[in-house]
C-alpha cells in the first residue's frame, strides 16, 4: 500500500485574540498513513489529535513542513478542491452536518453544489444510502431518526462525494451504545469491504482496538504507533497520559499485577476468558502436583 496522507515535519500553532502568544499544538510532527488502512488516533483533550484531523482535508494548513494528500501539498490553494474531494470529514455532531429537511436530499446537497448530472446524483446517493444502511429512511426527515442514523446520514453525505478516504473526528461520542455499534459497523463495512481509508479519533478504546492501527498523541508527539494489541499492551504508559484501555486489556492488567501471569496482548472479551481459563487451569494443575509431592513426603 502506498503512503495517502503524509505529514513532513510539520507544525502548528493557534493565535490567540488576548495573547501575543501563539499556543504551539505540535512541532515537526511526522506520520504517515497509507491507503486502505483503518487509523485510530487517541489522546486526551488537548493532545493536537483533532488539530491534526483538521489537516489532513486542509481546513487547516501547517506553519512549517508539509501536509500531503495523494501527493498533493494542502499550503497549494489550488489543488484544496481535488483535497477534499479525496478526504471527506465527520464530525462529531451530525446536526451540525445535516442540512437538508429529508435524508436522501440532504446526501444530495454536497453533489448538487459541485453540478453533478441529476442522473448520477440519484445514482450515488442510492449507492451511499445503501452503503451505511438506511436506504429505507431515505424520504424521512432527519430530526425524526435516531443519533446513530442521524450520523449514517452524515456519512452518506461524504460518501455520495466518493471521497478515497474518510476523517471521522470522534464520531460517535454524542450517541448511546446502541449507536455507537450502528456506526462502528458501517465504518469497518466503508474500510473492509469497499477500501476506503478511515481515520478514526476517538476517545472509545474499543472502537480504536477495532482499527488496523493506533496512533497516540500527547502533548502534540506521536506517543506510540503501532497495532492495537502493542499500542495496548503499554498499559501503564497510557495511564500516565489520561487514556484508558480496552476493559479485557485492563482485567488482564489488574490480575497481572496480583502476581498472577496473564498475557498484555488482550483485546476481547473472548480472548480474556480463555486466558483466564487457562490461568485456572495451570494454577489448579500445580496445587495438584503439590498436593501429590506432599503426599509423598
């Protein structure tokens, strides 16, 4: 796979209307990530996490180094267009995305702005409709559906555009369990099974230890990098930084730490369960042997 998006060394302040003084969000900050990953990014508020996110489709432009799209510079004025045509964004809120009084032609509007032929407008917003599952709703009014339908219609929307990859900016932290589930399941549907890129900042750990990979931020520095079940197994590192960890990951942790041994690398709940029996197991196998050894004294 090659390198979509590619930050060289770049760097980021925010200017502040009562302070001369410029807030640094990160300094020569490189990452990169290639096409068709699925990429969570965690830290705690203030980490530079959504900061970064806003980069990558150039809503915001670095200071210093480079921001690259599919090769192209976001400082270039006029490649912004073919930018954002390649990275869609969704954010956190979809009330704020959703504009029109009926689904199918609020994941039109994005379309009908650019001048797209009627005829592929009706083609591609069914399609995108289809993709995240609400294909029925589609002459409802969005106030009337749930919060995870809500944001399926927002995906929609940037889906209809035929983005290459998609920026989800804590997409599902307004929306209750069942929610969240709805939405997980049509970002790793887009991922896995239609090949677009997804980045995914969350403060869910279990959404992250769904991803390909976990990127960790704090302070505006790459933390850790690497799959989940690595980026995880630093339990104590995570901690110091305000972040969690899946809740098998912590059980696993919590029984380590009483002196029994158990694996680092556990993300479910399956797998904690059959570490646990096994633990059970060994642990009920060598009172076994003791108790024979102590027999025979």
């Amino acid at each position: 796979m090659s390198d979509f998006i590619e930050a060289r060394g770049i760097s980021f302040s925010y200017a502040m209307e009562d302070d001369p003084n410029p807030i640094r969000v990160f300094e020569e900050l490189d990452l990169k990530i290639k096409e068709g990953e699925m990429v969570a990014i965690l830290g705690h508020n203030g980490s530079g996490k959504s900061t970064l996110a806003k980069h990558f489709n150039a809503i915001l432009q670095p200071d210093e180094g480079q921001l690259l799209v599919n090769g192209m510079d976001t400082r270039d004025n006029n490649k912004l267009y073919e930018i954002r045509q390649d990275v869609g964004m969704v954010f956190q809120n979809p009330d704020n995305q959703i504009v029109a009084t009926v689904v199918e032609e609020d994941v039109a509007f994005g379309l009908e702005n650019i001048g797209v032929e009627p005829a592929e407008i009706r083609r591609r917003v069914d399609d995108a409709l289809e993709r995240v599952g609400i294909s029925e709703y589609k002459a409802h009014a969005p106030h009337r559906l749930s919060g995870g339908q809500k944001q399926r219609v927002a995906i929609a929307g940037i889906i209809a555009m035929r983005p290459r990859c998609i920026v989800l900016d804590e997409p599902t932290a307004m929306l209750d369990p069942a929610g969240r589930r709805e939405v997980m399941k049509t970002i790793l549907d887009l991922n896995r099974n239609h090949g677009i890129t997804i980045v995914l900042i969350t403060h869910y750990m279990d959404e992250a230890a769904q991803c390909d990979r976990v990127v960790v931020m704090d302070s505006g520095n790459v933390l850790l990098d690497s799959n989940p079940k690595d980026v995880f197994s630093h339990v104590k590192m995570l901690k110091s930084v305000g972040l969690d960890v899946p809740q098998a990951t912590e059980i696993c942790y919590e029984i380590n730490k009483a002196g029994y041994p158990m694996p680092t690398e556990v993300l479910s709940i399956k797998e904690c369960a059959d570490e646990l029996q096994k633990l059970i197991e060994r642990t009920y196998a060598a009172k076994r042997k003791a108790a024979k050894l102590s027999q025979k004294k």
